[in-house]
C-alpha cells in the first residue's frame, strides 16, 4: 500500500475503497430508485387516484426531481459548516419520512407534496456524496472513483423498475413506497457505523449570508465549472426527457407490458458497463479526451437517429430504435461522471457548497429540460429524440466556452 493509500484509509477511519466506493453508490442509488422503480405503477398510481391524462402521470417523477434540485442549493453550504455526517442523516431521516407517509396518502396531490419532500431528502445523498468524494480525491483518481461509484449506481435502472414490477405482483403501489423507506434505512444505518467526518477543519466555512453569498460567487464565476456544469445540465435533460416518456415509449407504442422492465434494464446495464470502462481508462487517457470524444459521438448518433426516426418507417422498429438508444447512453456513461469531476475538480476548498450549485443546476435544470420533453411526447418518439439531439449540441456549445474554443486539452485552460 502506498503511503497515499494508506493516508486515504486512515482518514476514512480504516474504511477499504471497495467498501467506500460501495457505500457512495449505495447513497446516490437512493435517488434512482425513488426515480426508476416508480416507473411500473404509474399507470396503477394514475387509475386509484383518478388522474385520467397520461402525461400528468409523469409529475411523480418530476415533483420528485424539483424537490430533489431545490433542496441542494441548501445542503451543499451547511455541511461546509456543520460536516458531511449530520446533514446526511437528516435527509436521510425526510427521506425515509417521506416514504413512509406516501403509503397511506388519499389524493394525487398529497402524493406530488410528498414526492417533492422526498426529493428535499434525497438531496443530501447526491450533494454531500460528492462533496465527500472531493473530500479524499482529486483530479482523475476523483474521476475514476465517480466512475466506479456510477457503474454500481447504474445498476440500480437496472434492477429498480423489476423490483418494482414484483413488488406490484404482491401488492399494490403502496408497497414500493415502504420498499424504499427500509432500503434507505438499512443504507442510513450502514452509513452511521462507517463513514467518519471528512471535512478537514482547515475548509470549515461559517454558516452566515455573506460566507453563503461568497461560496456561491467562487463557483459561478470559474468559467470551467460552470460551462461544464451547464453541459451536464442539457445532458441530463436528455436522460430525464427520457425517464419521464419511457412508460409511455416502452408500453404505449411499443405495447412491451411486462416486458417493459427488461427493455429499462438493458440500457441501465449498457450505462454501467459504459461506466466501468470510463474508470478504466480515465487515468490513461483524461478526463477530458474521453468526455468529448463521447460528446461528438452522442452528437453523431442522435442527428442519425433523428434522420431515421423522422424519414423511416413508424413506429421505428423495436429493435433498431433500442440499438439507437443503447449507443447514445453508451455515451452518455462516458460523459455523466467525467463532466462533473472537471466541474468539481478547481473548486475543492468549497466542495460542499460546489456540489450543492453544480446539483442544484444539473438537477433542477435537467428536471425542467426533461419535463419540456416529456410533455412534447405526441404518440411518437420523435419528441424525445429531438430532444436529445438539441441538448447535446447546447452540451457542445458550453464546453467549447468553457474551453475556449478547444477540445482534448490535457490541461485546464487559464481562467
């Protein structure tokens, strides 16, 4: 063991980097699996509570993901000052409140009011998982970890919408709401035992206004960060756009019915795969020749897809639109985790509060750009893969800013 490892291990309590990587995971997954395993039961969750429009049945997801955005813009901040492990348990405590409050809710809208505090909860997972990871790392070994930390994280697309296909085997969709409220349980517990505080004294910021205004002042105005955290947004527009219609794709012009969750998975998988191959080869090659070469080749395949959606046959045929798909979210993998190291990575003095900006825009941001796809959806899938072509070249648009004007740098650029 190197003495960098061994210094990493002493400040994770003895804690091994499979178990750290993992229990990172294990806290990001909470979000997309109150995302993904939603998906089966909206149409149930739609007919008990009496809301006939299809698309309406997408606000479940996208309460849930304002909440989720909102919430972060507060967490990022008060664990620079009060540490990583306290803000972490409360929202772990909403987010399991939350949950367990939705099992007996009687109106569509005090659903949506509960998923959009289940979102709040959440927040502190994705915000001060980062942070913590920024915390221990830097530069590309930050990024092969966020890889890692993605692949199994990308597992769960796989899983969630088949587990919650199952559970609605047994029950109705009340159960996959006390689902999620005892798998964050059983993770909330797992993070008390472990994980210590990571925040150095050194970086501790006061909780007041003006440390608050000033933390918020270094992100926005580091040209890198932000124009990289504004590529990640309309990426993850396109993701979300897509979360929001897959029921709608999948089983409406598709009619897959239970085979719906397998088709979700496929993809899941193919972006965990994406992921792992990222950290592979991240520390050989950059960040930044792996992000942008898959940036151009997501431009690439969806102006073909688009092409073949809009002049071939309709609906496309099964297959070639899932091998359309699976190509971009390839993709996708290699971007995800890459753009947000290089965002993150000049701002480690302020990293709680870097991590709450860059997830407030890339959440709350996607969450709107998706939901503008998702309400576009006509009976079609070409809403959606216009969409994706559109985000990934505004994507473009922003790293070419932020890199003035050039590509593959190996460096960052002045700012």
């Amino acid at each position: 063991m190197t003495e960098h490892s061994k210094a990493t291990a002493a400040r994770l309590g003895g804690m091994g980097k499979i178990e750290f990587i993992a229990l990172m995971a294990a806290l990001m997954a909470l979000n997309a699996l109150a995302i993904d395993i939603m998906l089966p039961g909206l149409q149930q969750i739609g007919a008990a509570l009496g809301v006939e429009d299809e698309n309406q049945r997408q606000f479940v997801v996208s309460a849930y993901l304002f909440g989720f955005g909102l919430a972060q813009l507060a967490y990022g901040p008060i664990s620079d000052r009060f540490g990583r492990r306290k803000p972490m348990l409360f929202g772990l405590t909403v987010y399991v409140l939350a949950s367990l409050a939705a099992v007996a809710v009687p109106t569509f809208a005090g659903l949506l009011a509960l998923r959009f505090i289940q979102g709040i909860g959440s927040a502190a997972m994705r915000v001060i998982t980062i942070s913590i990871v920024r915390d221990i790392y830097g530069g590309r070994a930050m990024a092969e970890v966020m890889s890692l930390i993605m692949m199994v994280f990308m597992v769960v697309p796989v899983i969630a919408p088949g587990t919650g296909q199952v559970i609605l085997f047994f029950g109705d969709w009340h159960l996959i709401f006390l689902f999620m409220a005892v798998i964050a349980i059983a993770i909330g517990i797992w993070m008390y035992i472990r994980i210590p505080e990571t925040l150095r004294p050194e970086d501790v910021r006061p909780f007041t206004l003006r440390s608050v205004l000033d933390g918020f002042r270094i992100v926005l105005t580091n040209r890198l960060a932000l124009c990289y955290a504004v590529a990640s947004m309309f990426i993850f527009g396109a993701l979300f756009g897509f979360i929001n219609s897959a029921q709608q794709v999948y089983v409406g012009i598709y009619e897959l019915g239970a085979w719906f969750a397998l088709a979700f998975a496929a993809i899941g998988a193919l972006m965990a795969v994406s992921s792992f191959v990222n950290a592979t080869f991240v520390g050989r090659f950059g960040m930044r020749r792996l992000s942008h070469a898959s940036l151009l080749g997501f431009i690439g395949i969806t102006f073909l897809w688009l092409l073949v959606q809009y002049f071939g046959p309709q609906p496309m045929p099964f297959p070639l639109f899932l091998a359309f798909f699976g190509l971009a979210m390839f993709q996708f993998g290699w971007i995800g985790s890459n753009f947000n190291s290089l965002a993150m990575e000049p701002l480690g003095h302020v990293a709680g509060t870097a991590s709450s900006v860059l997830g407030f825009m890339g959440t709350l941001g996607g969450a709107l750009i998706g939901a503008m796809i998702g309400q576009a959806f006509d009976g079609t899938a070409l809403p959606m893969v216009a969409g994706f072509f559109a985000v990934s070249i505004i994507g473009l648009i922003f790293v070419l800013i932020g890199e003035r004007g050039r590509l593959f740098r190996s460096q960052n650029p002045p700012v």
